[in-house]
C-alpha cells in the first residue's frame, strides 16, 4: 500500500468511534502514530471495499499484537476506525500453513 508508505501525520484523520475506543483500549495516541509513520505491519487485508485491517506486533508487549482497522480517502488521506489488541498467536494460528 503506497500511501502507508509516505503517508505523514496531517493525512491520518480519526473517526468518533475510533476516538472512543481509543479512550478505552490505549492511552497513548502516540504509540498508533508512531506504528503508521515508522513502523511495518506484519500483515494487510482488505476487509471491504475502501477498508483495511492492518496488523503491527505491540512494541511493548511481545506476546500482543495491534489491529487497526483503516478507511483510505481518496487516496490521500486514511480515516482511523477502530483500534484493538489481539494475542499475537490469533495471527500465527490464521495463517499457519496447512
């Protein structure tokens, strides 16, 4: 995904879901910034059309992973959805192959 690439912080936009869930599941908006400016994510999937789950290992937490479920904008901006963390085996088990 290009835009994950070059993407800077005046192109990420927050929806109120995204602000409420937030509130409850991180504290610090800052450790969602720093994965979508500096880090790569273990895995991207298209889940409809226009919205994407992607998937960062926690950076604190090495048994955890970070789902962030985006909106692309016209191809210049992403709104944020919602935002959860998940045990990093859930990833491993989905896409061990068979």
């Amino acid at each position: 995904m290009d835009l994950l690439e070059n993407l800077d912080e005046s192109q990420i936009k927050e929806s109120r879901h995204f602000r409420e869930s937030n509130i409850d599941r991180f504290k610090d908006i800052g450790l969602i910034y720093d994965l979508l400016l500096n880090r790569t994510p273990v895995q991207v999937g298209k889940t409809k059309t226009g919205t994407y789950k992607i998937v960062y290992e926690h950076p604190e937490q090495k048994s955890k992973d970070i789902y962030l479920i985006i909106m692309i904008i016209n191809r210049q901006e992403i709104t944020l959805k919602t935002i959860y963390p998940a045990n990093r085996s859930r990833r491993l088990r989905e896409y061990e192959p068979s």
